[in-house]
C-alpha cells in the first residue's frame, strides 16, 4: 500500500531516534527500583494509545506485526516491573 510508505516511514523514525531509546532509559530506571515518574507514565500512556490508533495500518501490513509485538512487550515489561516497584515501596 503505497498510501501507507510516508507514514510507516515517519512511525519508524519516531521509534528509532524516540520511543526505543526512551523506553530503554525507562526500563532502565524502573529495574534499578526506581517508580515511574508522572512524566513516564504519560508518555506510556500516549504510545498505547498511539498503538490503538495505528491498529489498522499494522493489520493492512503484517510484516510489521513482529516489530508491534515485541514493542508492546517491551512497554508492558516496564509497566509490570514499575508495579512491582509501587507495591515494594507501599509495603514499606
């Protein structure tokens, strides 16, 4: 779908120069026991809602499933460790 390549294109930019690196320093600090700040947690909370709103254009390429997968995965790692760490610290 060639209506679809400067979008795509744009998303991917956005992911590597933004979202993976981001990601990463969050995973980073919520694995070192720190709490997610207000900050962190907006920003997760636009990307799954970004996610929502690029369903379609996944489903109408499936090559890019994978790469959706394994980035949900990711976020959903760092929500659950960032759980992890509120009930740590509420049970002090």
């Amino acid at each position: 779908m060639d209506k679809d390549a400067g979008t795509i294109a744009a998303l991917m930019i956005r992911l590597k120069d933004h979202r993976l690196p981001r990601a990463q320093r969050i995973l980073d600090q919520v694995n070192a026991g720190e709490p997610l700040s207000d900050e962190n947690l907006d920003f997760l909370k636009r990307v799954f809602a970004d996610a929502r709103n690029i369903s379609p254009l996944v489903e109408r390429h499936p090559e890019y499933h994978g790469l959706v997968s394994k980035m949900i995965s990711l976020y959903s790692e760092i929500v659950g460790k960032a759980l992890e760490n509120e009930e740590k610290t509420s049970d002090s």
